[in-house]
C-alpha cells in the first residue's frame, strides 16, 4: 500500500516563472500522492505524482489552460499529455513546446476494455513525465491514470484506488471506482489491440449524434429527479453525478464544435448558456444541493427549448 503525503511545493505554485531546470526535480524522492502543482496562476490544478517510477514518471491532474498551463508542465519537465476529456486538445500549443498528446476521451461512468489497453499502452510506451488529465482533474483522469498503471503492473488495485481516494475522485461516480477495481495487469496481446487508439485527437460526436445523446442524458436525469435524485429500481446503473458530468461534457464539445463556431452568435450564446447551465446542474449535484439541482434542470430545460424554438 502507497503512503501517502502531501507535500507542497512554493516555488512551483507561483509558475509561472523563470525556467525551471529539469535536473533539479528528483521525481525519484517523491511518493504518489505528492502535490506538484495546484493554482491559477500555473494555469493547472490538482497535479498529483501518481507514480515516480524512474523514466516512467505519472502525473495527474485538470486541464492545462491553454499556454499558462501547457508552459507550466513544460517546466517541470512533461513530454507527454494524455486527455481523457472530452473536449478537442490543443495539439499545436503542445508540440510547440515539445510534448505530446494523447486524445482517450472516457466518461464518467466508467472504462471500457479498449481504454484501458490504450490507457496502459499509452502509459508504458510514452516518453516521460507523463500528465493525464480530465477536465477538473478530480474524477476521470485520476482514474484513467490508476486503470493504466494497474494495466502495466506498476501498481495495484487498492493502490489504484487510494490514489483516485486521495485525489479527491468523488463516489458519486462509481463507474470509475469500479473499473479500477477490478482492473488488473494486462498481457501483450491486450496491449497491442490498442494501438490503433493512440491518437492525438480522438473522433468525438458529430452535432447530430451529439444533440441526440444529449437528448437521452437529460431523459435520464429527469428520471432521477423525479426518484429523488437515485437512481430508478428499472435503471439501477444510473448515477446523477455521472449523468450530469455527461451533459457538461456534451455541451462543452458542442460549444467548440466548428459548426457551432459557423453559426449566428445568438445561437452561439445560447449553446454557451445551456453549457453553463449544465455545470451549475453538475455542482448542485457535486455538493448535494439537491433542490437547487432541481431548478437548473428546469434551466436546462427552458434554454434547449429557446435553442430549438428558433434553430431546430
């Protein structure tokens, strides 16, 4: 079992800042779970040592906002960034700065096979330090990271958890618990299927699959509302957090989908509301300020019919 510390680091939670020589991070004498970076002004938060496993060093953590956060993992040394978000990477700005991307997008409720080959694949054949990040750096991408290192032997399951525990992954999704769970080393066979996934932006929904699987989400969602916000005895798979986690995602890809960009601006405006609308429905939930939930499902509800009234 990992023990666990956290240890903070000022000089790298003010970044940005001059370069930072690589050689004088000993990734070595770090423990998972070590706080590296965590603030607005890195422009990335969260960013645990999931492993310090010599050349394959692991980190986890959110999203790298834009440059401020891609020059932050640039100094402490990253040469590989897998997303597991949704959302399209910003591939140029990386390669820019030398490192590389990963697109294995996954969602809340849970890992399927294939990713969590490509997971490991990607975790054992990348130049390192390795970052992987989800959206908030909470939820999926410590998950992805724990799957991927049980993958390859580097870890073990209750490790995979504790790292996930301490990385403040919620329970409310319990897809991904599980996956990591019940995950074990994979062979190379396994490994080699997933090749293929190893891409630097991976294909996402197009606009109509998207508006259509928004569609089913928001149906399951209201099915939770009105069974208090568990799921449903017919639908016992169901789980707010990971539906409302979903939407938000759905949302984001079609804020900055090209045909969305091609549009009017209200129209614009309005996939941004229904956006901002579907976060504060997931921090309700997040938090467990159920009643307020319930209000921004009608929110939700009454800027989809805004959109469609005009432009469906």
């Amino acid at each position: 079992m990992f023990l666990l510390s956290l240890v903070l680091f000022p000089c790298l939670l003010t970044l940005p800042q001059p370069e930072i020589d690589r050689a004088l991070i000993e990734w070595s004498a770090h423990r998972p779970g070590d706080l590296i970076l965590n603030s607005t002004e890195a422009g990335v938060h969260n960013v645990l040592v999931f492993s310090p496993d010599g050349d394959r060093v692991v980190l986890s953590g959110s999203m790298p906002e834009q440059e401020t956060g891609l020059d932050s993992l640039k100094q402490i040394g990253v040469k590989t960034v897998i997303s597991v978000d949704a959302a399209l990477p910003d591939v140029e700005l990386a390669s820019e700065r030398g490192m590389r991307y990963i697109h294995i997008p996954i969602k809340y409720s849970g890992i399927s096979a294939d990713e969590r080959a490509a997971l490991a694949l990607a975790l054992r054949e990348s130049e390192g330090p390795i970052f992987v990040h989800c959206h908030h750096g909470k939820h999926r991408g410590p998950a992805a990271a724990a799957i991927g290192l049980v993958g390859i032997g580097a870890c073990t399951t209750d490790e995979g958890l504790e790292l996930m525990e301490f990385a403040g992954t919620s329970k409310q999704y319990p897809g991904l618990f599980e996956a990591v769970g019940t995950a074990s080393k994979l062979d190379e066979a396994s490994l080699a299927s997933a090749a293929h996934l190893l891409v630097e932006t991976a294909r996402v929904e197009s606009l109509p699959s998207a508006m259509a699987e928004i569609d089913r989400v928001f149906e399951n969602l209201l099915l939770l509302e009105a069974n208090g916000w568990i799921a449903p005895a017919h639908h016992p798979d169901l789980s707010a957090a990971s539906e409302s986690g979903r939407l938000t995602d759905l949302f984001r890809v079609l804020e900055t989908d090209e045909t969305t960009e091609a549009r009017d601006e209200h129209y614009r405006l309005l996939v941004k509301r229904a956006r901002l609308d579907a976060r504060l429905l997931e921090l309700h939930i997040e938090t467990g300020e159920l009643g307020s939930a319930g209000r921004a499902v009608d929110d939700l509800h009454n800027s989809c019919v805004s959109c469609h009234g005009k432009y469906r």
